[in-house]
C-alpha cells in the first residue's frame, strides 16, 4: 500500500464531507463511501445543501454558508486529478438505498464489499 | 502489534455500531467502547432502538430501519467467533453512567483505563 | 515521524473533546483544529458549555454533567506539560470564523493549512 490511507465516509454534511476532501487532497486515498456519505453523492443530490453537524448551532451555520469557497465535490474532483484517489461505494450501503452505480455522481468509481475495502486498507483507516 | 487495528467507539447509534461491526470482522481488533457506545452495550438496552445520526432525517432512518440486516452485537459476536477481537469498556465513562462489567453484555471483555488502551495501542486508532 | 500520531479535531462538544484530551495524554502528538472544535478553542468561549452529542439523550447529558472531571483544556494543559502535543488551527477555519491566533486560548501553538497538515502527519490520522 506504500503511503496510501483509507478514509471511511460515514457523515453526509457538508462541513464533514469538506474535512474529508482536505483529507484527500494530494494524497493516494482509497475512500469508502457508507451511509449518509453515501447518499450525498446520489448525482440527483450532490449539489444540494446537506447541512452541517447539528453542534454547529445558528452562528456557527451562517458561518459555514458566509464563507463559501469550493464545494467539496469539487475538491475531490480536484483531488482526483492531481493524485491516486479511487471512491468506492459500501455495497450493504448501496443495497440499503436501492441504489445502483448510474445514480452516483462520476467520482464514485464503482462499489465493494465492506469485507474486501477492509482487506485492502490493511492498517487504521480514518473514519470520518 | 502485528496488524492489530484499535478502535474506539464512542457513538452509541445503531448505524455507528453497524460500521463499527463491519470494520471489526475479520480482523484482529482491541475495542474500546467510551461514553455513548458503552451505554449501547448495557445487557438491558443493548437490542432496544438506539437510533441514528440526526442527519439521516426521516428519509434516512426509514431506509435505515426498513434494510434490516444483523444487528451489530450479532455482527460483533461473529467476529469475535472468527477473529481475535478483544473488546474493553473505557473506566472512566463505566464511572460516569454508575456500571460495573456486569451490567454490561458478555460482548465486552472487562475495562480499561484509558492510558492502558492507548498504550497498548501504539500507533493510530479509528475513532468512530 | 517516530510513533507521533495525528489527530483531527473536528467536533466541538465536550464529551468529544474530553476523548480528545485522552487520546492526547502521555503521547507524542499533532493535533490540528478544524471547524466546531476550533471555535471552542477561542479564548473567550473555552470554559463555556460545550453541550454533548445530540446522541447522549436528556439522561446522558445529565450524566455527563454530574460526573464533572476535569475539563478538557485541563487535560490538554497537561498533556502538553508532560509531552510533546502540539496545536496548530486550521487557517482555511481561521477564515471561516474571522479569528486570528490572539483570539484563541494559548493552548493553540498557531496556524497552518491542510495541506501542511497532512504532510506533516504523512500516515493514518484520527479523525474526531
């Protein structure tokens, strides 16, 4: 695996899902998409305003929406450019919600079994 | 430590522990369960409904509930069968809700402090 | 690197950040300020109610209250007296709040971007 990291994405907010594209940014990462991350990157939804983490109160989300800057789907197709970045989708996750890889947006590369993401990571992946 | 991976699970909802289920299988995992995730494990509570992220709004939690599949502790139970999965209650957070070890499912192993968890640890954990 | 670990702090509740502080406790440790964990470290705002995960329920919060213990900029205090932890703030989250360092608690060592981050935390990181 060489210098490679293994991100979990379980939160579908947008502030979890930005620390997450940061996290990827430069970096050969193998991500994996679970539960509400998954759902994020439905491409009917990608760019829809997923909130942020309910501890941000009404301060801290005007803050989020104030600043701006890329989306995250943006950082990581960015990310993917410059790097070896490879997305996959948790298949229990995809099963859950009736999806099928046509409904992800293009980031997504294709999806596995929680079982062979695990064997892949080899060491502690980051759960975000 | 061999590929040992440490994990704290400090969520206690069920779609947490369902990730943290999925992450333990196969693999020769040390568990230490803090705050939230403990009191998931109380024997008396451990199968009642303990909910999802407030993200997954009602859509989520209805798709969440209507997907079924193994509860964790039956997930965890499995890998510890399979595996060499050691899980620890965190002292400090079995002091704080008033437990000893035996208020707790036979899934948890004993307790720990905390310094003995990281120090066993070594390197990087996968807090969930 | 030696056996320094990275840790994310991303959340900004107490009981997270209590597990943050003991993750950080007698371990050589870089730990970086993101989003809702940055804003509690403003100096003005660090021994405020912090609240707990939404997830705690009124009866974990009432727990979580009487239990009392140190606070968690207390464990972090020692944490840096007797080891090597170091601080740094997200600038991209600086921005997002409008804060400069003289706005934090001088727990915080100073600033640096993700990208530094990252490459300075080169493996695996924890992610909280």
């Amino acid at each position: 695996m060489g210098d490679s990291i293994s991100l979990v994405l379980f939160s579908g907010t947008d502030d979890k899902l930005n620390a997450a594209g940061a996290a990827a940014m430069g970096r050969k990462v193998h991500v994996f998409l679970q539960y509400w991350a998954l759902d994020a990157f439905r491409s009917d939804r990608i760019l829809k305003d997923h909130g942020v983490a309910p501890e941000a109160g009404p301060e801290g989300a005007a803050a989020f929406q104030r600043h701006g800057g890329q989306h995250w789907s943006e950082i990581l197709r960015q990310a993917k450019d410059i790097g070896d970045v490879e997305i996959q989708a948790c298949s229990l996750s995809m099963d859950m919600f009736g999806l099928g890889v046509a409904d992800l947006d293009p980031l997504v590369d294709g999806q596995e079994g929680v079982a062979a993401f695990f064997l892949h990571a080899g060491g502690p992946v980051t759960f975000i």
